[in-house]
C-alpha cells in the first residue's frame, strides 16, 4: 500500500523507554522485549552519574523509578527540591548507581518486575543492539533523548563527551550509524551533531513555525513533536506532517499509550490510524507489539490515502 509517510515506506515503530508498558521502562528487560516483539527502534533517554557516565533513565531524579528510597546506605544523600524528596544520579558514582534495581514508575502497570534489572549504562544498551542486528536483516535503531544537558554542563559533567566517547566505542557515529540523537535542546543537539555527525530529531512541545522548520532543515532529519499537536480541535489536522515534509523533514510523534486515554479519539487504534493517514514517519509508543498490529492491519477495512506530499525540493 501507498503511505503518506515523506519517503512512503510504512512508519517506523519507536519503543518509548523499550517496551515500557510490560516493563519497568529503560531496562534491558523492557529494551529485549521490545526488540522481541518487532520494534523498529529503541528510545533511551539519557542522563549521567557524577563521574560522567551515561544511564539509560528518564529523570535526574532516581526516586520515581529504581529503589533507592529502600537504600539505606543512600538515605544521607538525598535532596528535597520544591518539597519534594529525591536522590539526583549527578550525585552518585557509576559503581554505585549500578548496584540499584529497576522498579515500575507507573504502579496500575503492575510491580510484578520491581528489583528485577538493573539501571542500564548506555554501552550496554549499544552492546544489545549490536548482538541484535548480528542477527537481523534491518537494523535496529537506538533513538537517544540526551536529556537536560545544560544542567549536567552546569554541574561540570561533560555529557556530549560521555555520549561520543560510548558512539566511538561501539563504532556507532556518523549518518549512517543505527543511532539517531534527539534533544530538547536544540543547541546542545547542533553540537552532537557536529561532533558525533549521527541523525538528529528535534523534541518539540510547540507547534515549530515555517522559519524554525527551515532553519532546522539544515541540520536536522525531522522533528519530534507532542502527538497533539499533530490536530487542531481534537482531530482535525493542524498541517504540521505536511509542512515539516515540504521541507524534507520526517515527523516522529510521541507517546502512543494503549493503557491512557485516547480522548477525543474512541480509541488508541483510531488515534494511531489518524496518525498512520496524515503521514507520521514514527510513532513512539509503550506498547510495541499494538503499535505494529495497528501498522500490519491499517487500510486493510478501507481504501488508503493516495495523497501522499511528493516532495520536489525544499521551499526557500
């Protein structure tokens, strides 16, 4: 069938923090199940401990997804910021962050897999996907979301030399590398991409303008916006897909959650088809396996759109 996506292959299936919604999220547990399942990619995001090493953990904080509050030995080293208690990893040595176990950040999902795994380093999610893709005919991606490096710099933690220096080690970096490098920052991100010259998306909570959008595409591969900015109204079309692929952008839209509501959408099915005909490039999504069994049966009970944008040249 005919995709809308900019190069017309089928959208890339993104497991946001692996497969995050069976899992606790950003362990190799969650990563191997994702990879199980058929996942196109892998999203780690990517902190770093005092002495400069790069774990695979959304949050400076590690209260709200390992045991630390249980360590007695860390009880001393916690901070309360805004009232509230946490333990920040730039605080803490790699050897000490490694003796830490996994727990389920979002309790309805089930804590079943509390304590069981580890908090990964990045070089061991690089080493995953290389035994991976020794074995697969398409090559499995890492998305990497370097996660508030301004403040990691301000602690004197050098983040984008931690993240070349894993890249090199793995042979990962270049354009053609199986690692793209995404950022809020987009500063920090033009600088990864000057250094370590692999693919980068630009993270967006905001609708990105015409200008932004051309500036960008200088540099950048797509853009990474909030799925609701994909509609104005609910579901009517906000023309962000078709404007990011006039300029020869993909579109990776995110977070796809089969266990959160769709609204306005009846379903997370018919929010992901919406997705599938405006032409999204990716999907990040917490369930991998719904995800590429929405892609695998999409216009099987209807027609699909053939009006896919066919991208001459960039605008000036």
């Amino acid at each position: 069938m005919l995709w809308n996506t900019l190069n017309g292959l089928p959208p890339q299936i993104i497991a946001h923090r692996g497969a995050s919604g069976y899992r606790p999220e950003h362990t190799l547990d969650a990563y191997a199940l994702a990879i199980a399942q058929g996942a196109d990619a892998l999203e780690p995001d990517l902190v770093a401990s005092r002495d400069g090493v790069l774990y695979a953990r959304h949050d400076v904080g590690l209260a709200r997804s390992t045991d630390i509050a249980w360590r007695a030995e860390f009880a001393q080293r916690a901070r309360v910021v805004d009232g509230v208690l946490d333990w920040w990893i730039s605080d803490f040595d790699a050897d000490e962050i490694d003796t830490l176990r996994a727990v389920q950040p979002i309790p309805e999902r089930g804590i079943q897999y509390d304590r069981q795994s580890a908090v990964p380093r990045f070089a061991q999610l690089l080493k995953l996907v290389q035994r991976a893709n020794a074995q697969r005919e398409k090559a499995l991606v890492v998305d990497a979301e370097i996660k508030n490096p301004a403040l990691f710099t301000s602690l004197g933690i050098d983040v984008l030399g931690a993240l070349a220096a894993d890249l090199e080690a793995h042979g990962m970096t270049g354009a053609q590398a199986p690692v793209w490098l995404e950022s809020f920052d987009h500063a920090f991100l033009r600088r990864a991409s000057e250094r370590c010259g692999n693919a980068c998306f630009a993270l967006c909570e905001r609708t990105p303008g015409a200008g932004t959008l051309r500036e960008l595409a200088q540099w950048v591969c797509g853009v990474a916006p909030a799925k609701h900015l994909l509609w104005h109204h609910g579901v009517e079309d906000s023309g962000l897909v078709a404007a990011a692929h006039a300029y020869g952008l993909e579109v990776h839209a995110w977070t796809f959650r089969e266990d959160r509501s769709p609204a306005p959408f009846a379903s997370v099915r018919k929010e992901m088809d919406s997705a599938f005909a405006l032409g999204v490039d990716a999907l990040f999504c917490d369930f991998p396996d719904a995800a590429l069994a929405a892609r695998a049966t999409y216009g099987a009970s209807e027609p699909p759109s053939a009006n896919r944008l066919a991208v001459v040249a960039r605008p000036a």
